[in-house]
C-alpha cells in the first residue's frame, strides 16, 4: 500500500461506499449479515461521538484485521458527523494507541507504519505490556476518556462484553467501547475484500491472527492438502502476489473458533 497520506475528502469517501453498500437491497446473505454488522457498528460509533468529543476519543491500533475495519467504520462515523465543519484535520482527531508485541512481526510494524501515515492516524507506540502501555498513554494524553477497541466475541475475555464497558479494577481509567464486538471472522473478511481495503501481508500466508513471532504461526486449518512444494499463488488486495505452498490465505477460514489455532496463548 501507499504511505502518502490521502486528502481528507478522499479518506473519508468510504462514507459515501458504505451509505450505498448499506442501500443496496441485492446482495448475498453473507453481505446482508455484513449490513447488519455495519449498521450495528456505526450506531455505536454514532452514540460515542455523541458521548464524548473527538479529542476524548482514541483508537487502539495495531494493523490487525479487526482494528483495520474498527477504523474504516471509525472514519465514515467522523465524516457523516463532521463533515460539514471547515475545522476538520484528521491527523489532529484520529488518536490512536498501538501496544507493540514484545516480538513483533516486521510486516505487522511495516504495515502499521504504512497503514499509518496513509489514513493520517496521530499514533503513539508503547513497547511494554497493555496494562503498563495504557497507564503511560493516558498520562501521555490526558484528554483521552475512551478507547475503541477491536475486540470480538470470540476473542480471550471478549464473552461477556458490552458495546460501553469501564475498564476492570485495577487498570488505568478509561472507557472501552466495542462496535465490532458481535463481527464474525468471516463478517470482517467479507467487510475488508468487499471494500478492498489493503491489510497486512502476513494474512495471505496463511495467519489469521496476529500475535508476536515467538507465539504466532499460520493456522494449521489453512494448511494446503497439495503435495508440499506444490505452491499456490494468491493475489492479495494489497496489489502484491504472493506464492505460499504451505498455507491458504487467512479469508479462506470459515469457523470463528478455529481463528485463534495458529496462537500459542
């Protein structure tokens, strides 16, 4: 993907993608499920920046496929509500908090760095562990009362979650807000492809959920049933190819609770 960053007007005519995306009454019952999940998901976004005003409000980023749709949607919300004010600057509104892995990929970092600078996102990094991470960020920008996170359903600890939820005892203060908390796996593959939005390279080798390299591997449930040696290419959105002969690309997984089999924790 480019890293020049894109003119306002033109980062934010997803709106006008999404507007007639959610029109359309012809469409798949996999892309109806996706309208719903959209419609769902701008409501929330809707209601936080009703709640709180935009230099309040931070993102938790790190170039995964969750928090990548998370800020699609996070960008349409901001244009439908604002679009109509001169002020609009988006480098000095979008905030957003990316919590390093302790051995990061160097696609993920290269594509945050990217993904970054492209959608003019105002992003701090912290190398340490989250709890630690989101103390230092909230001294670092004491304006900040809430952070949108990408967490779903499916996820560790994402159960019982609610689409506002206060940080637990013993956590930095904040409010976590989760508009794509009830996206199945396959909702934010359809989602990303639909509206071919580039995303990290590492999910077309075959991982489909991004962790560190010391605990993060393809997904053996993408593993090719081929001869091994035999390659299969597979054209990513991102305008690359890329040649795997071991793994299928990560929107080829159906079932949400296989997502996570190629983590160690």
């Amino acid at each position: 993907m480019s890293d020049t960053p894109l003119p306002f007007p033109e980062l934010c005519e997803i709106h006008d993608r999404i507007t007639a995306f959610l029109d359309d009454k012809d469409l798949s019952s996999r892309l109806k499920s996706v309208q719903d999940q959209t419609r769902a998901s701008l409501d929330v976004l809707s209601e936080a920046l009703d709640k709180y005003s935009l230099q309040e409000l931070s993102l938790a980023y790190n170039g995964g496929k969750d928090c990548l749709v998370l800020l699609i949607l996070y960008l349409c919300a901001i244009y439908k509500k604002f679009s109509k004010s001169p002020k609009i600057a988006p480098a000095e509104l979008i905030q957003c908090v990316y919590i390093q892995a302790q051995h990061p990929f160097e696609e993920v970092e290269e594509f945050v760095v990217s993904s970054a600078k492209q959608y003019s996102l105002s992003l701090l990094e912290y190398a340490k562990p989250m709890k630690a991470a989101f103390a230092d960020y909230l001294h670092d920008t004491p304006s900040v009362k809430a952070i949108f996170v990408g967490t779903r359903r499916t996820d560790p600890h994402g159960e019982h979650l609610k689409h506002f939820d206060p940080t637990d005892h013993g956590w930095p203060k904040f409010m976590r807000i989760h508009p794509v908390i009830d996206w199945h796996y396959v909702d934010i593959w359809t989602f990303i492809r639909h509206f071919n939005i580039p995303y990290c390279i590492l999910y077309d080798r075959g991982y489909t959920s991004l962790g560190g390299t010391d605990d993060t591997h393809p997904n053996p449930a993408l593993a090719h049933e081929s001869a091994v040696g035999q390659a299969s290419t597979t054209e990513a959105i991102n305008g690359s190819t890329s040649t795997a002969a071991t793994f299928r690309p990560a929107y080829e997984l159906e079932d949400d609770y296989e997502e996570r089999l190629g983590r160690d924790r």
